[in-house]
C-alpha cells in the first residue's frame, strides 16, 4: 500500500487542501462555497462534511444569514444556463427556507428540498434576462423568520456552478488538484475540426540556461505535439560554461562563441530543420555584463550583429533580441533603433526574416504610468512588422485574459507573443509538473505565438507541462487541463509502472498556478509545512516523508539511467524536510 492512500494520512491532508480560482472549460462560472463572502464560514469554519463550505443561519442572525458572490461575464451566452447547487440543508426534520436571486431576480424562494445528511447538486434554472455582460451578482439567503447563531435553521453550500443544463460535477484539478489516467491513449494535441486551424500559429519553447544536449533532446516531444519553435535562452549563449550566471564575466556578447560551442549550436539548428521546427536566435547583451550595448555605436551594433549572421548563414528565420531584466540601457529609442537596423539586414539577407524584440516592460496591460512612455514610445518608432514578447497580465500569473493583451497590443501597435512564465522554476530547487490553465481560450485572436518558459536542469519531466502546453497553444478552444495532463502522462511514459510513477510526482509537484505563487514555490515543502503546523501532527509529517521519498526510488527503479535531475530535486526535498522534522520533533525518525 502507498502512505497516499493511508485513511489516516488522507484525513489530515484533507483538512489542508488548497483552493485556487479557476473554472472548467464548459462553465460560466464554477467556485466553491468557501468563496462566498458573509455566511457564518468566518465564524465557525469553512471545512464540513469533507466540503469546502459557507452557510446561512435564520434572518435573525444578520449578516450571517445572507452570501454572495460577484462574477464577470465578458458576454452572456446564447444556449440557456442553469445553477448547478452543491448544498445540504441542516439537521433539524424540516427543510430550511432559502431565497437565491441573481442580479436581483429571484432563481428560488421556498423551503430547499436539499438532503440534510449529505451534500446533493440540484438544478436550477436561470431566467434569460437575468445574466448581465460585465458584473453578475449571486445571493443566497435563509428567510426563516426564527432561529440563532451556530443552530438549525441554516443551509449550506459546498459549490455552485453557472453553466449548461447538462453539465456534471466532477474533480477540477484547478481547485483540488489529482490527476485521473485515462483508460486509453488519445492523440495530443487534441485533433482541430476538419479545416480550422491551430490557434496560434508559433507554438513552441525556449530553454532556459540549458546546455546543448537539453535542447537536442527536446526536439522529438516538440515535434511529436505538433510545436513549431524552439528559442536558445540567451543565458545559453553566455559563458555557464565557466561562470555561474550573475558573475558579469559570463554574459561577455562581444566576443565570438568558441567554435566547440557554435558547432554544437549548429547541429541544433540542423536537428530543428529536420524536424520542421523554427529555432530563433536569441541574445541579450545588457543583462549580468560588464559591458553593456551601446545603441549609438556602430561598433557596439556590428559585433552583436555578428552572431545573428552567424545564425542566419546556417539558414535561422527567427531572431529575437531579448532587452527584459535590464537595469541599464533601458531606451525605448536606442533599443527601436539596434531592433529596427537589425531587421533591416536580416531582411537584406533574407525576405522572409521575423524578429522578436523582449521589451524591458513586457508584462501587463501597458496603461501603468511608470511604462506607458516607454511602451509608446516603442509604438512609435519600432518597425511595424518587429513582434513583441508579452508574458500576460503580470510577469507570473495563473490567469491570462483577452482583455489584458488587448489593451497592451492597443498600446504598443505590434504583434505579440505570449512568453508564457510556465513550467519555469528559474534554477530553484523546485518542480511544476500540472498542466498549465488559466489562459483564455480566445487569446489566440489577439496574440499571434505562444512559448512556454520550462524547468531550467528537469527538462526532462518537463515534458509534461509541456505537452499540455502544446495541446493549449494548438486547440485552445477544446483545451481541458485533466485530460491534457493525463494523456501526457501517457504519451511520456511505456509502462503502468511509469505511469503511476508519474502521476505521483505531478501531484506532489503540482506547481505554482494552482497555488497563486512564483517560480520558487515548492509544492512538496509547503505541503509538509501544512502537515507539520497542525496539531499532533509527528506521525503523518513522518509518513509524508517517507512517501516523498519512495518517490525518488521508484523513478530510479522505473526510469533507471533517467530522470536523474528530478530525483535530485526530491532528495533535496526529503533533506531539507528530515531536517525540519528534527527541528520540530527531535532527531529520532523511523526509516
């Protein structure tokens, strides 16, 4: 038996699940009763009957006889929608009388006909005026005219979902991530209706200080899930060689790469033109060097220049130069000019040349007061047919909106695309390994690319997130984190060993978006600092350690000669918590 699926040890953890936003694909709107403000859940708790809950008490008890909750619809659909009410009523013999209005008109007036001894979904129907396009507000209260705090009559709600009549509840790995294999392997991405095409039409990744046998290995998955781009971290074209990144003798973009190097670089290039992907140069000469580029010197100019010829000789249609992270040379004027020369030769050399240009402001929806100038400035002076990265509404984020890049792209006047900050763990001692979600399905219309930025030494386990990176970036309109995920774990693995190897690892290293945190989050401490802040909590802090550790074992025993990166990082884990434990519980641990 797995210590996962220990009664005991599932009982706690339950107590310390994580909720994110977050809704399934088919819905308006899905949360789960905890987000209802008011209620009596600030109270008395938000955990019943296993459910994240809110509940009302009788009219008499104020405040805490009415919740609401407030959603955005950009439009209101057309096919007619219904409440899908996860609730229970109290214990008390008869049912307690409700009110739910939406935007004021009443969806239920009247005793709840809900179970009392376990939670039940009903439907209800939602009259067709009464959805708004903009903001929509849900209020469920409990009329009875009689009653007190923390006793019958109250009614409470585990989850409420706004969507089609013949919509179903089930798991959203948004809100309680776990991960269901399929029973059969599907194609990935998910195949587009006959003539549509994908939805954006640069689908790939880039590195991130990989070496060159990370990238070589990286060419099958991305072109076995239909990707199409494949960028060099600029760190790669640094001296890590020699130097760890932040040493400013390590970005030294003056001087010509070693001919070992270049030639390593070259048979990437040739292994992506086999394969029908585009690799895109990238360099950034102002970040971590003691040197940075001068934009109004022609000398500065020509050496850069240097390694883009380089890379166009060898027949390299994509180039970007990277300009975010930047503390000094932050120009929009000088950095329009290098852009725009360089396209210039690069189109003198060949037509059909693209460039990307990583504006130093590149996150956001460029109204802040502090970057607009820059961003308009841009706007202005930037050649038209020059591309834009843009990492959505903030530099990390578990939502990326339409409305977002539409402001952004009104703004800076070019083309954009998306540089999705995920899976990357930027060289923390961490893993992100859910699928990636929270990204509109109808982005594609107003951005023209998507790149996800990857683990920086896991590139291997990375596959996963990345295939449900692809499979977004391909069909966004059918996308379906669960189902993504779980394919990809099918399509990464050969065995059911493996399989349920992989699944474990994703779940314990669910990564950032589900939790809202940056690169550096770490699914597994965080959870054992959950375990271990609980009350009489040694034994299962034990068994989580334990459990985490199985898991390096089983991937050498699984994947042996493989995946050695990864175990790393859950060795370093199960130290870092065995000495925690010891800290808090004393040395003495059971092996």
């Amino acid at each position: 038996m797995r210590l996962t699926s220990h009664p005991r040890f599932l009982a706690i953890l339950s107590s310390i699940s994580i909720m994110v936003a977050g809704a399934q694909a088919e819905t308006v709107i899905r949360l789960p009763g905890s987000d209802f403000a008011g209620g009596g859940k600030d109270k008395f708790g938000a955990s019943q009957k296993g459910e994240q809950t809110n509940y009302v008490y009788a009219h008499p008890t104020g405040a805490c006889s009415v919740m609401q909750a407030s959603f955005s619809l950009k439009v209101v659909p057309a096919e007619p929608m219904f409440l899908h009410l996860k609730a229970c009523d109290d214990d008390a013999a008869a049912t307690c009388r409700i009110r739910i209005t939406l935007n004021g008109k009443s969806l239920w007036d009247g005793p709840s006909e809900f179970r009392s001894d376990a939670f039940e979904v009903r439907r209800i129907a939602i009259p067709a005026d009464a959805l708004n396009a903009g903001e929509n507000e849900l209020v469920i209260a409990n009329t009875e005219p009689k009653g007190e705090l923390g006793i019958p009559p109250w009614f409470m709600v585990a989850a409420c979902t706004v969507a089609p009549e013949k919509y179903t509840y089930g798991p959203d790995i948004t809100k309680d991530f776990a991960v269901t294999l399929p029973a059969q392997k599907r194609p990935l991405p998910e195949p587009l209706p006959d003539g549509r095409k994908p939805g954006f039409a640069v689908r790939g990744t880039k590195g991130w200080g990989w070496f060159p046998e990370q990238y070589l290995a990286e060419i099958p998955t991305l072109a076995a899930c239909k990707m199409n781009f494949l960028m060099n971290c600029y760190l790669s074209m640094c001296d890590i060689e020699h130097y760890p990144w932040g040493d400013k003798r390590c970005n030294r973009w003056w001087e010509p790469l070693p001919e070992a190097k270049k030639k390593a670089y070259e048979r990437i290039v040739r292994e992506c033109q086999k394969a029908g992907i585009d690799f895109c140069f990238s360099m950034n000469p102002n970040l971590g060097a003691e040197r940075i580029l001068d934009y109004g010197k022609a000398e500065d100019v020509d050496v850069l220049w240097n390694h883009y010829r380089w890379m166009q000789e060898l027949g390299v249609k994509w180039f970007n130069i990277a300009l975010d992270d930047i503390s000094e040379g932050i120009d929009a004027s000088g950095q329009a000019k290098v852009a725009n020369e360089f396209l210039k030769r690069l189109r003198a050399g060949d037509p059909d040349a693209q460039l990307i240009v990583c504006p130093t402001w590149y996150w956001g929806d460029g109204t802040d007061a502090r970057y607009r100038p820059y961003l308009e400035t841009f706007a202005r002076e930037l050649d038209k047919n020059i591309y834009l990265f843009w990492t959505g509404d903030a530099v990390v984020i578990n939502r990326i909106t339409r409305k977002c890049a539409e402001t952004y792209r009104g703004i800076v006047k070019h083309r954009l695309i998306l540089w999705d900050n995920y899976p990357v763990n930027d060289n923390n001692p961490t893993m992100h390994l859910g699928p990636v979600f929270g990204r509109d399905p109808d982005l594609c219309e107003v951005i023209d690319g998507y790149m996800s930025n990857p683990l920086c030494k896991q590139n291997e386990i990375n596959r996963i997130p990345l295939m449900t990176c692809a499979d977004y970036a391909c069909n966004p309109w059918a996308y379906d984190p669960a189902r993504s995920v779980g394919q990809a774990i099918l399509h990464f693995t050969d065995d059911a060993d493996q399989r349920d190897l992989v699944k474990d690892l994703v779940e314990a290293y669910s990564g950032m978006l589900y939790y809202g945190k940056g690169t550096s989050f770490n699914a597994v401490r965080d959870q054992y600092a959950r375990i271990a802040a609980a009350p009489h909590s040694r034994y299962v802090a034990s068994m989580y350690i334990d459990n985490v550790q199985s898991l390096a074992r089983r991937a050498e025993r699984t994947f042996p000669g493989r995946l050695k990166a990864e175990r790393q990082t859950i060795v370093d884990d199960v130290t870092w918590m065995k000495r925690a434990f010891a800290e808090k519980y004393g040395p003495e641990k059971a092996e």
